[in-house]
C-alpha cells in the first residue's frame, strides 16, 4: 500500500482543488496496481469516549446536505457552481457533477438512473474516479450514494455485495493508511452484516399487474383521543397477521417475538434505528421469508426486530410493489395499476438509503415548509409539529398519554391547535398537534390527512402526489 501526500490532504472538497494533486504522483500512480490514499490526514479522525475512532466524509458544496433534505432548488444552484468552474480540474469537476447529477436523481426517486449517473462520471475521471489507482473521499462519495440507491430500491442482495466491495475497495485502504482496522466510516455504513454477501437470498415479487388490498378501518381510543391507523391483514411467513403500511419506515419491521417464533435468521444490525423522539437505537436486521399483501408475494425482505405489537410494512416495500395508490379505505398497486400523478417525487434520504421520506408542501397558520409523509403516524391531527420545546402560547393546554413506539412503551406530550392547512390541491380545517421530540425533523402528514387526500408515488417513474 502506497500514500501520495499532497494539498489535497486539506482541502475539504469543493471543486476548487489544487493542481499539485496529481502532478507529483501521476507517472507512479497510472502504473502502479496498488491505489493510492489521498486526501486524507490524523486532523480528520474523530475520538469518541469509548476509544472509537471515525471520520466523516462530506463535501463542502453541501450536495449530500441538500439530498438528505429533499431539496432540489440547492442541488440545481449547486451544479451552476459546478459548471462554471468545470475548466479547471477535468476529473474533480466531471466526479462532483456527476454527484450532483446523481443526487438529483436520487430526490426524484430515480435510484437505477442515479446510480448509472454515478457510474458514469467514474468512468470519465479515470485518475480520481477509479479505486484501484487511488482511493480518495470523492470516488467515496459517489461509491457510497450507490450503495444507498441499491438499498432504497429494495434490492438488498446487490446492496449486500457492493457494500462488501465498498469495504475492499475503500474502507480497507483509507484503514490502514490510518493504522486503525477498526476505523468507523460515520453516515456512509450502519447496517452491518454478519453474513457474506453471497450467503444473503435474493428479494423476489411476484403477484397479478393490478392488486389492492382493503385497509381495516379500525379506531382506537388512546386517552381521550380517537385515533386510527393504516392496518390491513396480511400473510407474513404463512401466519395471517394485521400490519401498518408506514410510509414513514423504509425497511419495515417485525415484532421481535414473531422473529423468534418463526425462527428467522438474525443477519446483521442497524445502528440508526429512530423513533422520532429519543434519539438513535440499534436493532437486529432479520430475513423474513415472504409476505403476502393481497395476492402479491414479496420474498426475502430485510427488516428491522422491535418490541412492537404488529409488522410494519416500509417505504421499500411499497415501492416494490409499483404505482401505489392508498387512500383511508385501501391501498391498490401494482405495475399497471393507473395513475394520474405526474407531479416530480421529492424524497428526502439519507446517504446510506436506510432512512427516506416522501416531501411535500404544506402551510399551517402563518407557516409553509415541505412535511414527511407518515402514514404509520396514527395522530388524530392531520400534521404533526416536533418541537424540542413547545412554546407557552401552544403549551397551555398540553398533555401526556401512552404510545407505543418501535423501542416499546413511551410517553409522548403534547398540543393540539385548529389551523387552516393547505396540502396538496386542498386547503381544509384541521387540527395540528405540537409534540415535544426532535425539532430536526420536518413537520409529519399522518394518516389522518388521508381523510381528505390520497396518496399516488411510484419510485421507477419518480412521482408521487397528494390530492
């Protein structure tokens, strides 16, 4: 293993690189088999209490910020920025647009055109675009979006393989240029196998061109609060079962006694398991065998174990399935179920693809922003606000009252307000709850805004509508 030390150790990767990257190590890096580390120095490593050493990879256009908020308006200013400097470093300019471009595609839920993007502006920087002369935190970036693509379009064996290649190939190298083998790769890995890639089955579908299933309609009270929430019978691993259909999940859960009563195998963990209120947990990642929703049969699915009651069926799962179309009283798919929606996805996802959010505009009293679709959240509001603390003016009339989340039972407090919310093509009264939690996360459309809308969204096409 060799090391080319150079001005690019401490440039935090714009696109305006210095040129001395490549001059002093070109004629040695071309012949040589053995890729070199650039860009990397022991200022960048991390120290955690527990004696954990990580380093962060991010650019400093801010293109993976923007691509984690769903926000396509930076992304395209991005890219002017990226144009305009284009002249000045072939590879360094072609590699950035490239994962630009690729994030763009990314928002508008596009994974298989995103990763060709990807795939693409790695070819045409042979020098910093390819792992085997060197390995650098750009060609990581764009390695690790693609890892994430396969993830969020529900091919978890191909995800299993070139999350393995990803560890060879670039994780490997930049570890020992450190002296650290157990050095951590923070918002690029968290799901960790304990199972070769090959060893991990292949996700299958099959079932008729238009389905649907009914959903059951049921309320509960919870305090003094009706609420209802997006279940319907399903077959999970033969055992007929009630589900949630969660938008706000991607990979989907089951409850961890089911695990252990079908004795599915326990293949890895996720470290960035959050229930919207207390912060990040791990969990145990299981195969379930299959999954009948209607008469359409999902196979080899990726899930998360929990304390919870009943599976959760994710984002990913619902987008296997194609042009879903889910309103109060059922949910239809299938790929030639119609849809009207012509309306450009918005997806908000994390690098890794293991967490994602479907966007959309909503305005509440004086306030606009673009809410996560939550159809797993069973508020009697329509939209829910976080807030780490919920003002006086709000919190006069707020209360407490049992929930239960993924990690088992909580508390959740809370404000109710009657606001004019517009959403999608309809404006209506409705209530807005306040809870306290993780002011971070953008305002959620519950399943209760389903009473006046319908969601329409199909990844491959990248649309998605309220109306």
């Amino acid at each position: 293993m060799s090391f080319c030390r150079s001005a690019f150790a401490t440039i935090s990767l714009g696109v305006v690189l210095a040129t001395q990257i490549i001059a002093p190590c070109l004629a040695r890096e071309i012949s040589s088999k053995i890729p070199e580390v650039y860009a990397f120095d022991q200022t960048q490593l991390m120290h955690d209490p527990d004696g954990t050493k990580a380093i962060s990879i991010r650019d400093s256009l801010g293109i993976l910020s923007a691509m984690e908020a769903g926000d396509v308006t930076t992304l395209l200013t991005i890219r002017d920025q990226i144009l305009s400097e284009r002249h000045k470093q072939r590879d360094i300019t072609t590699l950035m647009l490239g994962l630009c471009d690729a994030a763009i595609a990314r928002v508008e839920g596009r994974f298989t055109d995103s990763n060709t993007l990807l795939t693409e502006a790695l070819r045409q920087a042979p020098f910093l675009g390819n792992p085997l002369v060197n390995v650098n935190p750009i060609n990581i970036m764009l390695a690790s979006l693609r890892v994430g693509n396969l993830m969020l379009a529900g091919q978890t064996r191909q995800w299993a393989i070139a999350q393995e290649e990803m560890q060879k190939q670039y994780f490997e190298p930049v570890r020992a240029y450190f002296h650290e083998p157990d050095l951590e790769f923070r918002n690029v890995l968290l799901l960790k196998l304990n199972v070769s890639a090959q060893q991990m089955p292949g996700e299958q579908i099959a079932g008729p061109a238009k389905d649907k299933i009914a959903l059951l309609g049921t309320e509960r009270q919870v305090g003094d609060v009706v609420t209802s929430a997006a279940e319907a019978i399903i077959s999970v691993d033969g055992e007929n079962t009630k589900a949630t259909f969660d938008t706000g999940s991607l990979t989907g859960a089951v409850p961890a006694t089911m695990a252990r009563a079908h004795h599915w195998q326990v293949i890895g963990r996720n470290d960035q398991i959050s229930n919207g209120q207390d912060g990040m947990r791990a969990a145990l990642v299981v195969i379930v065998p299959s999954i009948t929703i209607g008469q359409t049969t999902l196979r080899n699915q990726l899930m998360t174990m929990h304390q919870i009651s009943n599976p959760i069926i994710g984002l990913q799962q619902m987008g296997l399935l194609r042009n879903i179309k889910m309103s109060r009283s059922e949910i239809s798919f299938g790929a030639e179920n119609p849809l009207s929606c012509t309306q450009k996805m918005v997806l908000a996802s994390q690098r890794n693809g293991l967490s994602a959010h479907l966007l959309f505009p909503v305005s509440y009293g004086k306030l606009s922003s673009m809410g996560a679709l939550d159809t797993g959240d069973n508020s009697p509001a329509s939209l829910v606000v976080r807030m780490r603390e919920i003002p006086e003016y709000i919190a006069r009339n707020a209360t407490s009252q049992p929930e239960e989340t993924i990690f088992g039972q909580g508390t959740l407090t809370y404000s109710s307000k009657e606001e004019l919310v517009n959403l999608g093509n309809r404006t209506f009264h409705s209530t807005v709850q306040y809870q306290q939690g993780h002011d971070t996360l953008p305002p959620a459309i519950t399943f209760r805004a389903l009473s006046n809308l319908t969601l329409q969204f199909d990844f491959p096409r990248g649309v998605s509508c309220l109306e």
